[in-house]
C-alpha cells in the first residue's frame, strides 16, 4: 500500500508521542510508593498492604511530625491494611479471618496499636473508637536508620512470628 505524505506525517508523529511518554512517566516520583508483604505462618496467609512514605531529611518523626497523642495509621494515602484468612492470635488476641485498617495511637514510652475492621479508609479522618476494634499496647524501640517505612515479618517458627515495622530510627 503506497503511503502518503500525510500518513507518514501521522505516523511519525504517533512515534515521536510513544518514545517520550516513559521518559515523561519515569520522571515523575511519588511520595510514597505502595508496598505489600506477605508471610505464611503454620498455613494462614497474612499480608499488610501499606503506601510507604519516605523520612526526606525531616527531623523527629514521631514526635514532630507524628505528633504524641495522635492516631496514626503507619503508611500514608489509604490506611495501611492486615488481610487475615484464618482465625489467629495477635499479641493474645483472637482475630478472625477478613481483612482490617491498622493504626496507632503514638506516646513517646507506649503505643496502642489498633485493628479497626472497617479496611478502605483514607488515612484522615481517623476512625472513631469503637466495641469492634482491637486494641492493645506495643512499646517503641530503636534500630538502624530506614528511609522508607517497612514492615517485614521476622522470628518466624512453628506457629509464630514477629511483624515489624521500622521508619526512620523507630521500630
């Protein structure tokens, strides 16, 4: 098929757009880029599906710009989720098999960390305390500095094991 000027205008064109739109794409960061972890304990799948915001040289994390006394949920966007599909045990507390937000009530000695079972919340407006919700304390401690905010699973034996979650120098 002979081929115009007008179509080989076209074309060329069409090429030109579809070489520099993943430069353009791969240029743009985001904030805080979405991350998941899974983790198989004793046969129950348990997955935490989290944005992970980024330390940028900001001082006082916790704090400063996570104030004391505020209710937290540890990621950013969309509330940081825990998706169960068996009953468990959190730190003795029976948990049965859904899917649930995941936040923090942040002191400077003692967290309370709570497991709301309304999952596809925004990270502000907070949710409200309610009979529903687990909760339970947690202590802070330090680690080496890590820039994005991660979570991993660690001791994991038998029917057991560790959920971490690390920013910064807290963990």
């Amino acid at each position: 098929v002979p081929m115009t000027a007008s179509t080989a205008r076209l074309r060329g064109a069409c090429l030109t757009v579809l070489l520099l739109a993943p430069a353009a794409l791969t240029a743009q960061m985001r904030a805080s880029e979405r991350g998941a972890v899974s983790q198989t304990i004793d046969g129950t799948t348990i997955t935490i599906d989290y944005s992970r915001p980024q330390v940028r040289g900001r001082d006082s994390l916790f704090g400063g710009v996570e104030q004391w006394g505020a209710v937290w949920t540890p990621g950013a966007n969309f509330a940081t989720t825990l998706e169960i599909e068996r009953p468990i045990k959190i730190d003795g507390h029976p948990v049965a098999p859904g899917k649930y937000s995941l936040w923090l009530v942040i002191q400077p000695e003692e967290w309370t960390m709570v497991i709301d079972p309304r999952h596809r919340l925004y990270h502000f407006p907070y949710p409200k305390q309610t009979p529903d919700q687990i909760r339970y304390q947690v202590k802070p401690g330090k680690g080496p500095f890590n820039e994005m905010l991660t979570f991993t699973f660690e001791n994991v034996q038998g029917d057991e094991g560790t959920l971490v979650l690390r920013w910064g120098t807290t963990q």
